[in-house]
C-alpha cells in the first residue's frame, strides 16, 4: 500500500539520494536549487513524498507563493524550471498517487492558481493529461545537445549544423580567450550584462541579489561561470549549472558591440568539452516557446534532439484572469500564475495586442 506525505524543506538526504538514482532528473528538484529560488521569490517549499514499506516510489516538489490574489502554487517556479513527479523507473502507480496528491495540496491550501510543468526527459506528458486536473496548457520545446559516447571533441563538433563550426573558428581566429571562474567580479560582470541584455529586448532580468546568493547556496562543483576575453577586454559571461547527468545552459549573455566575435559560440563549445570530460551526458538549452523562431534556429544548430513538454495550469479565481500583466509581477514574482493571453482585463488586453 502506499503512503503519501507532505515534507516541509528544501529537501531531504532520502530525496537527494532517491533524484538521484534516475539519470533523467534535473537540477531543479535538487534541494541546493530549490533553496535558491525559494528565497529568491519570496516562497515556501513543500515535497510530496510517495513510499511503500520498501522506501521511497517518487518525489514531487512545489512551491507556494502568497499574494493578493491568494495562493499560487508550481511545480516548479522560476523561469521555467521544470517540475513534476520523479520516479524510480517507470512506476505509474507512484505517478499517478503524487499527481493526485499536488491536486489535493492545491485544494487544500485554497490555491487561486496552480501550474506543474513537465520533466522533458520523462516523457510523461500524458499522465498529466489524464490525472491532472487542468483548464489550460501551454507548451514548449525542451532542446538537448546528446554528447557523442567517445566524448571526443572532433565528434562533438560533427554535430554541429552551419555556422556554428564557423562560428568558433572565426572566435579562435579573432582571439577570443575563454576562462572559468566563481569570483564575485564574474558574478557582477554576469549580471550587469545579462541586465543590459534583457532590458534592451523588453524582458526582465534576474536580479544581482539571485546571482549573489549563487555561492552560498549552490555546491561548488555545481556551476561555473565560463567568461570571454578579447585584447584584454571581457566581453562575454556563460552561467552554467551542473547536476546528475545534464549541464544547464541558464544565463548566457554578450556585450553587444563585440557581438560579432562569436564569443558565445566559443564558450559553450569549450564548456561542452570540458563537461564531457568530467562525465556529464548531454546539455539542457531549456525551453523554447513555440513562436520563437530565432532562438529555436539558434539552439537546433548544436544538434539539438527535440523534445516537447507542458506547463498544466489549474485556475481557481476568476480574480487571476481579470488582473493585470503588473499585477501578477508584482505579486508573484518568479512564479507562473497563467499564460497572459489567457488574461481577461481590459488592460491586459491591450498590453497583449
């Protein structure tokens, strides 16, 4: 028979160690990731714990944000980082026990919205469908980069389409020196660019606060700022995150007047390398919405494998859908609430068109 529970904490020793028996997990659901963003949003971290009277089945992590629309709750917050229940094999029954129980949760805490969205690698998309109550999905393209079995350079870059081979030559050519490093000089440097980067497309950047706690928070073998050099000058910062068996590509970012040195193209390829030869499988590009067509044609050009995966969201108050694009920012920063062309207000409408 099996027993659900609810664990109030970041996570548990069982946890971490359960994750990671399956090479598919993220680095998401680990504990260390999950205290980043708790603090960084302001929330409160729950698991939904699955066992039988051998042990652990599966683990689902969630998040709760309070705001003035009431409760929202993901699996998982913050941009885009994927939740979902995780499961010693293929173990339906576990499954299917936590996706009921992160409904229950959700009635029980009175959640005025509510969003799980999938593992990509787990492929179990239809499970979700089935036993989730929903009234809206919305879905991306997960994109990884499989790194070849002999874990050779030459082979990695025979997997690249045009122009990324030319891309990095032309940064070899050009000078363009790559380095690693944790210092808090690379953290400001990584910020204030992503900043300038994110504010000239009409997004909004992660704060310097977030990257500040990077440290602290995240082991020190799981991320590392790869940054680029050109006569002296930096010019680019990669943050990449490191967990299990999947290297996460989470914040890249350029100068924009030395843009067309392709320093980008020659840090990820020399971090590509330097993570195969430290055992990691493949490379996360992260989601990638269906309209994007400039940043999906980026990302398939690193011979990406393709794989769809949805966000399940539950709303509960009308009160969600007739708020404002400010509002929920505002309230629940970090947090997915709904898909804005679902909002209803007149406000929003306008903002949307």
């Amino acid at each position: 028979m099996l027993k659900v529970e609810i664990v109030d904490d970041y996570g548990t020793d069982e946890i971490d160690a359960f994750l990671l028996s399956d090479s598919r997990s993220l680095v998401y659901s680990s504990r260390h990731y999950i205290e980043l963003i708790t603090r960084e949003t302001a929330s409160t971290a729950h698991w939904i714990t699955v066992r039988d009277g051998v042990g652990l089945r599966g683990v689902l992590p969630l998040l709760i944000k309070r705001g003035a629309l009431g409760p929202v709750v993901n699996s998982l917050a913050y941009y885009g980082s994927n939740g979902g229940v995780v499961t010693k094999g293929e173990d339906t029954e576990a499954k299917v026990a936590a996706i009921g129980a992160f409904a229950e949760f959700c009635e029980h805490v009175d959640a005025s919205a509510s969003t799980l969205i999938t593992n990509p690698l787990l492929g179990d998309q239809a499970l979700y469908e089935t036993h989730l109550p929903h009234n809206l999905r919305d879905e991306r393209i997960g994109q990884f980069t499989v790194f070849p079995v002999d874990r050779q350079a030459n082979s990695l870059m025979n997997l690249f389409d045009d122009p990324r081979p030319r891309n990095i030559r032309k940064a070899q050519r050009s000078g363009v020196e790559v380095t690693v490093s944790q210092s808090t000089d690379a953290i400001a440097f990584l910020h204030a660019t992503h900043d300038l980067n994110i504010k000239s497309i009409g997004g909004l950047p992660k704060r310097l606060a977030f990257f500040e706690r990077i440290p602290d928070l995240l082991p020190a073998d799981g991320w590392k700022i790869y940054l680029a050099n050109h006569d002296g000058k930096r010019i680019a910062a990669l943050l990449l995150l490191y967990y299990n068996q999947t290297v996460e590509y989470y914040t890249p970012c350029v100068v924009e007047e030395y843009r067309t040195l392709q320093a980008l193209p020659i840090m990820i390829y020399q971090a590509m390398i330097d993570a195969m030869n430290i055992g990691y499988s493949r490379w996360n590009w992260g989601g990638t919405w269906i309209t994007q067509d400039g940043v999906y044609a980026f990302k398939k050009k690193w011979g990406t494998v393709d794989i769809p995966y949805h966000y399940f969201t539950r709303l509960r108050s009308s009160a969600v859908q007739f708020a404002t694009r400010d509002i929920l920012l505002r309230e629940y920063p970090g947090f997915f609430v709904l898909p804005f062309s679902a909002l209803k207000s007149i406000e929003a409408h306008q903002e949307i068109t």
